[in-house]
C-alpha cells in the first residue's frame, strides 16, 4: 500500500518508539524533549536567536499568533485560493475577514498581480502560502510589497518549505509550521510559530502556557497512530491490512486530521491545545533523519518531473510534500491506482478544503479565484515519500491510466 494521507512518515523505528512510550505515560505531556525540539527546530532550519512556540496543530498556532497581533476585528486578511480550511476558520473565528487572493498556475502560490488588485487600507495581515513546499516564485516581491503597506506577514509553510531559506537569515512577521501526519515530518499532529524579537517571542510563549492540555485518551490515539499506521501499511497487500483499518476507523481508534465541526465551516477549540511531549519526542525522532527523508523526497519530485509532468511547470520539482500533476483524467487515474492499493492525494478539489466544506461558510465567492478553481479540478498528488522503484511503479501506472483515459 502506497499512501500521501495514511502515515506517509511512520517507519518502523517510530512504531516501536511509540510501544515503548504507550507504557510510560509520565512522559506523554511534559518533558525535557518539549525544549529539546525547540532547540533542534532553531538549529536545523532557524538561527538560534529565533522564537518557537509548540501548539497541539497547525491551525491553533495560527490562531494563536493571529490573536497576538494588536489587529482589530473587521480586518481583512489576505490568504490564497488552494487552501486549507485549517487556515482559514482561525481567521473567521478571530472575526477578521478572508480576502481571497488568485494563485499562479507555475506554483500554486500567491499571483502578485491579484495580490496588488484586492489589497484596500482594510487589509492587515497577509498569509503566504508555500504550497506543497514550493517556494511562491515570487516571493520577495509579494515581502516586499506586504513590507511597504505595513502588512503582518506569516509565512504558512505547513506543506513543507526549502530548508535553506530561513537558515540563519532575518524574515519579517511569523513562520508557521505543521508537524501533521501527512507533512513532511510527523508527530501525528503539532504545529509551532517561529517569530524574531522578544516582545512576539513573549507574547507566544504566554498563549502556549495558558491552553488546556490535550486529554488522555486522545493522546492514546495519538501514539497508537504510529503503531497502527507501520500495522495496517505492512499488512494491506494481504488484505488483514485492510480489515484493521476498517474496523479502526468503525471504531474511532484512528483520530481524524479534520474534526466534524471543522468540516462544518466551524473552527473547533478542541484543535487548540497544549503540544505533549510524547509528541516532541516523536518530531525528534523524525529529525534525526530528515535530512536523508528531504533529499529523497526532492529526488523523487524531480523524478516525475522529468517523466510525466508538462515541462511549463518547472516550479513543481521543488514539491517536497507531495506532487502536483496536472491532468484532465484526476478521478480515473486515481480510481485505476486503487486497485494497485495506491491512495494518491487530493490536496484541493475545491479552493477552501475539503470538498465537505460549504464554501459559502468561509466567505468565498464563487469566481472570485478562476485560476485556483480550475487547477482545483485538474490536479492530483503523487506521493514523495516512497523509494524510486515505488516511484517508477506510479509513473507505470499513471501512464497505463491516462492511456485507457483518452
Ligand atoms: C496550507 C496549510 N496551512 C496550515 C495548515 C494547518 O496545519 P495543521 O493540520 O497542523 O493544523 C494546513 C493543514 O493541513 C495547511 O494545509
């Protein structure tokens, strides 16, 4: 079984991690490996003058910085089309206002262009996506531009992001990053805000001391997470794979990535916790090989890039996450890999995901984004995280389903 969604980052090693760590319970919520991460995190990808707070998710980072910001309710917030509603109820939630910005076709971030059309003296905030860890081409002009019309910057790199670009060097406003399962890294779920000065550093630090820990029993889940994924990816082929994942899911024993609320268009307080330290444990886990995981991610991107991608999208080799190819046939290549148990991704079908979601709930106005509607049904996701045999399987297969396509 090849998966982007299902445990794409869970080896082995972190399975039995997580067995030894399901019978110490003193140290699932706080422990030295909480500063240790954030050390690690600084050193790795940061300079070590920077600041990093932990939230239990992504989206409550978001919501914690944005919170921060001395931003009064009414102001427009300036996101891209192609998102994720985890971006976007944070916003709603504060009562600040989603203004939808257009992306490039090259890169699926941020088109300046329109950038420049919607920004109005309401606007105050500006979140720039890196999606599917591609660097937006125009990235320092959009800074630049947020910079002159004193806009907050947050550089959302929750898909992944080029490991150099941040490293060592002064950035404006805030980098949130996502430690979900089906991200570059993993600790099931996790999220953090890096920020430069001590006022913000502050400030971060306060939000994260004064939020609700996460409860026991979803911590069990979160551990199991990692058993039951390493489980059911070793024994799919044979079917038992199959069956546990069914019954897990019966059985709620698989914790869901986007709550039901969420897909209501509602923003759920239950994503806004502490981060536990069983998780910290996990991310450092993952670090301590994630140099040899981004090289053979990149490796694999470049890989479908020279073997099936139309050569205008040159951008999309530096897909770390997952990678985006562009085809009329989404639904039966994706129903045709199946049956070779091969779950490719569908990061977005609709602009604001996922495709539960009543756009209308978050603000969206049909048409406001052609660029971003139209790749929303064009484009599926192969999975970066698998070894180039398992890469050169896919592109056999995507090939063999665009022939029966067309
Ligand atoms: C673009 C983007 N930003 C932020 C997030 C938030 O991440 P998390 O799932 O950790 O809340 C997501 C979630 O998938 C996302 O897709």
């Amino acid at each position: 079984m090849i998966s982007t969604d299902f445990g794409p980052n869970e080896k082995g090693s972190d399975a039995l991690l997580a067995l030894s760590l399901l019978f110490q319970p003193w140290r699932w919520r706080r422990g030295k490996e909480l500063h240790n991460l954030k050390r690690r995190l600084k050193s790795k990808f940061f300079s070590l003058d920077t600041h990093i707070s932990l939230f239990l998710t992504g989206r409550g980072a978001l919501y914690q910085y944005l919170r921060s910001l001395n931003v009064e309710p009414g102001a427009e917030v300036l996101v891209q089309a192609f998102t994720c509603e985890a971006v976007v109820l944070p916003i709603l939630d504060l009562g600040f206002s989603p203004i939808y910005i257009d992306i490039e076709e090259q890169d699926f971030c941020i088109d300046l262009m329109d950038l420049k059309k919607k920004y109005t003296p309401q606007s105050k905030v500006l979140i720039l996506q890196h999606t599917f860890g591609i660097t937006p081409k125009n990235r320092l002009k959009i800074l630049a531009f947020a910079a002159k019309n004193g806009l907050h910057i947050i550089e959302d790199v929750a898909h992944g992001f080029d490991i150099d670009l941040f490293k060592n060097k002064r950035f404006n406003g805030a980098i949130l990053m996502s430690f979900g399962r089906s991200k570059i890294f993993s600790s099931v779920f996790g999220g953090a805000i890096a920020t430069r000065g001590k006022r913000v550093g502050d400030l971060m630090k306060d939000a994260e001391r004064q939020l609700p820990n996460p409860s026991t029993w979803f911590l069990l889940q979160l551990i199991s997470y990692k058993i039951n994924a390493v489980i059911i990816h070793g024994l799919y082929d044979v079917y038992i794979g199959k069956i546990i994942h069914f019954l897990f899911k019966q059985f709620n024993l698989i914790v869901p990535e986007i709550t039901k609320r969420e897909k209501m268009g509602k923003f759920d307080s239950a994503m806004l916790k502490t981060y536990p330290n069983v998780a910290a444990i996990f991310m450092l886990e993952q670090l301590n090989r994630f140099n040899d995981v981004y090289q053979s991610r990149k490796a694999i991107s470049n890989r479908y890039y020279y073997k099936i991608q139309p050569k205008q999208y040159s951008a999309y080799q530096n897909a770390i996450n997952r990678f985006p190819y562009i085809t009329k046939h989404r639904d039966s290549i994706c129903a045709f890999a199946a049956k070779y148990n091969i779950f490719l991704g569908n990061w977005y079908t609709q602009v604001v995901a996922p495709h539960e979601l009543d756009l209308m709930d978050v603000h969206y106005k049909n048409g406001s984004c052609p660029k971003a509607e139209k790749l929303t049904k064009l484009v599926l996701n192969l999975p970066t995280h698998i070894s180039a045999a398992q890469a050169e399987g896919i592109i056999q297969v995507v090939h063999k389903a665009h022939e029966i396509a067309v």
